[in-house]
C-alpha cells in the first residue's frame, strides 16, 4: 500500500478551508435566489442558477445532513427514559472529468463527513457487558469524529461496459448495498458490514480499495473488488490516515447483480460471496479443541474469513403510469463463518409504499422485520467465561450474558416537506436486546432528519 504523510491538523484544516468556500459560495449566490423553495433539490437554492450552471461543467458539490433522535418508551435494559441525539454532515465535490478535462467516461469523488451525538442503544436498550448488534439510531458509530469517506476515481472502458474504480471508499458502496431510508441499522446500508464490521467497513469508514465491474447484458453485471483490511482505519484519531501500516490482509468480494425491469417495475437481484485473507481467532475453542474460556489458552487461529450474502428489491404496484408511487418489497440475509463470527446469520424482510396519498404524492412509509441469530459457539464462549470465574446470576457486574437471537421491526412515516428535506418519524421494537434472553424487550420513539442543503 501506499505510504503517505498526510497528518490530522492539515486534514482539519483543508475541510475548514473548504466549509468556508462553500459558505461564501451560499453568501454570494443564495440571496439571488429563493431560498427554501420546497422544489428545489438544495436548501439554499441554485445560487441564481450558477450552482445548475457549474453541473453542467462538471462541477457538483454538496452539503448533507443526517439527524436521528431515539428515545426509550419502555424497556430495555435501563428502563430510566431518555432521549439521544445523533447527526452526521456529509461535504463532498463530485467532478465529471469528461466535460472538465475531456477524459472520457471519467469521474472524481471527493467527501468528508464529521459524526457526532449519542445512541440510545448503548447503554438503555442494551446491556453494556456485551452490547448490542442493531443500533436505533444508524447515523451513530464508528467514531463521532472528521472522516476522509471517498476519495476514488472512476474511469469506464469499451462502451461503458467495463468500470474500474481505485482509491478510498467502502465495501457497501458497491458491493451489498442497499438504501438508508429507516432509522435502525438492521435495515440500513450494507448488512454484511454490519454483522461482520470487524472487517467490512461501511460508512463512513474509508480504505484503499479497486473495484472492477463488467456488464455481461444492460441489466446483468458482475463485480470484484480487493479492500485493504486494515483496523487502524477504524480508529477516532485516524481519520485521515493515507499509510497502509497495520493492514493485515485484504477483503475480496465478487457479486452478480440483476436489475430488471418486471412489468415495467425497476427491481434489483444480488448475490454475493466475500473472502477475507487476515487471520482471524475463534469463538469458542483453543488451539486443542478444548473451550478456551476453560483451559486458559489463546483462542485458535483461522487462516482467513468468509461468507455470502443474498438481497431482493422489486417495485411490485404504481399508480397508473407513474411509477415512481406505489408498493416496493425487500429481502436481505447474510450468512457467515460459523468458526470465527459471532453472528452466523441474519435475514430481514420489508415493503416501502411511496406515495401513499394524491395530496401526498412524495411521501413514503415503511414496514420491516429482522432477526439476528447468535453463532451458538459464541454462547458457549460466554457459558464457558462464566463457569471458569464461578460466576452464575444475571445481576453479578463480572457475569457474562449468553446471547442468542434479536428480533428487530420498524415502522416508519416519512414526510417529504420538501426536495432538500425529509422527516420520518418511527417506532422501533426490539426483542431479546443485544440476543440476552433476561433484558425487557424494548419500546423505541424515533425521527431521521434527511436534507440536502
């Protein structure tokens, strides 16, 4: 990999240096234009149309923003009720390098995300001995600090048939990918990240990465990628770390991908396979096949990691010929290696409904189920660590809670208030929190905040 000296401070520096620019382009532009047009697709408007006039030339920025709040309603593991506060703003530049360059079929992404806030999961809905595997409040993780999330160019060959894309992304970016519109992490994003995240980094985690993806048919294209396997790049201080020291191997998946069109109804088919070269460290057992918990030793060492994964989405109604209204439903699961994971297999379910109303044509609601199964070898793992420190009731701090199943559900309403923003309030119910059998079953209240400004 390549070694680059690219400290924090100056990192901090340039997305300030950018913010400003940015925030002198809005001062300048957004009085000549009407702000908070509920048809436009920013906040702040078109500049007085300069911002549609830069697109043209290939030069597309934008500033997001994620808001989440989750509150406990009833039970979970601390039944003191609160509420929880977590965002996310996303800067990036998007550069079409044909129409700037006259590179064809060229592209250049560039985004810095900043996370901050608390999650009602950590310490209300889950218990804090071993914590949880779905998160009420998906916006939240992998440090509440400045990441470099992309930064890749893309470059297409033979009729866009072939597309090679190198530099710093994620795996869920392309490769598992699925939408974000609910608020918990069970149906949110790539589901693989989220059960495997030891190794597969989800946003807004970024890694030296090359994906290559070939159309075999308009609607049919395979890909492969190699991702650096490296969990420095997880670390809050290490943001903008550029070097590859402390990689330890590499993430390689393969997936085909189908996105016909059924009825004259968009659909997407996936089925993928992923291959880690790292080593990895049993669940359960010590190098003598004996419980490590028990004997005292190191847990054995796997010479790599594996799994698959299947997802379905499939737009089945429409109002009359508009088809961007009406019944959308959704499957996903994963399943994993049942030696070195603590999750074997996941599997959800879902239907979304956009445009519920006439007189709310741009809304959405949205219905889901998950279940997240426990390897059993990690509950053995946690029997063992119990009976080796003679330790046996549930409310002693050094026992440590069997985990089995969690079931997950949402229900949400989003409100398309305008183009730049949408809420959606949601209830969440989660059985079996974290997969611990004694924790009440939990109640959550919650509100995602989407804009674009």
């Amino acid at each position: 990999m390549p070694d680059f000296s690219f400290s924090r401070d100056s990192a901090i520096s340039a997305l300030r240096l950018l913010g400003g620019c940015t925030a002198l382009g809005l001062a300048t532009f957004a009085q000549a234009t009407p702000a908070f047009d509920s048809d436009s697709p920013w906040m702040l408007g078109d500049w007085n149309g300069t911002r549609s006039e830069l697109a043209e030339k290939g030069y597309d920025f934008k500033l997001d923003y994620t808001g989440e709040m989750g509150s406990n309603l009833h039970g979970g593991y601390d039944h003191d009720r609160t509420a929880r506060y977590s965002d996310q703003f996303g800067l990036g530049t998007h550069l079409d390098l044909q129409k700037i360059l006259g590179w064809d079929d060229a592209e250049f992404q560039l985004t810095l995300t900043k996370r901050s806030g608390n999650n009602i999961s950590n310490d209300r809905i889950n218990d804090p001995r071993v914590g949880g595997f779905t998160s009420a409040q998906e916006v939240w993780g992998r440090g509440q600090t400045t990441r470099l999330t992309q930064m890749w160019y893309q470059q297409k060959f033979f009729d866009q048939k072939l597309d090679i894309k190198v530099g710093r992304f994620g795996e869920g970016e392309d490769f598992n990918s699925f939408p974000c519109d609910f608020q918990n992490l069970a149906f949110c994003g790539s589901q693989v990240g989220n059960w495997v995240g030891g190794i597969w980094y989800n946003w807004p985690v970024s890694q030296w990465a090359l994906r290559i993806k070939y159309h075999l048919t308009p609607e049919l294209y395979a890909q492969v990628g190699a991702y650096e396997q490296n969990p420095s790049n997880l670390d809050r201080g290490n943001g903008f770390k550029l070097s590859g020291s402390g990689t330890q191997g590499a993430v390689l998946p393969v997936e085909l991908v189908w996105t016909p069109k059924l009825n004259g109804l968009p659909g997407e088919y996936r089925a993928g396979y992923y291959y880690s070269s790292a080593k990895a460290s049993d669940v359960y057992k010590d190098q003598n096949g004996q419980p490590a918990a028990l004997s005292g030793e190191a847990y054995r060492s796997a010479s790599s990691k594996h799994g698959v994964w299947f997802g379905a989405q499939q737009q089945v109604t429409s109002i009359a010929s508009d088809h961007s209204r009406g019944l959308s439903v959704f499957a996903n699961a994963t399943m994993h290696d049942k030696k070195t994971n603590a999750i074997d297999n996941y599997v959800q379910a879902g239907v979304v409904y956009k445009g519920p109303f006439d007189a709310r044509a741009k809304d959405d609601v949205g219905f889901a189920l998950a279940r997240v199964h426990v390897n059993p070898a990690l509950r053995k793992n946690a029997e063992a660590s119990n009976q080796a420190q003679a330790v046996y009731d549930y409310d002693d701090p050094s026992f440590l809670p069997p985990q089995d199943t969690e079931y997950s559900a949402e229900l949400y309403y989003g409100v398309h208030l305008a183009n730049w923003l949408t809420v959606r309030p949601n209830l969440q119910y989660i059985r079996h929190p974290g997969g611990v059998n004694d924790v009440d079953d939990a109640l959550i209240a919650g509100i995602k905040i989407q804009s674009s400004f």
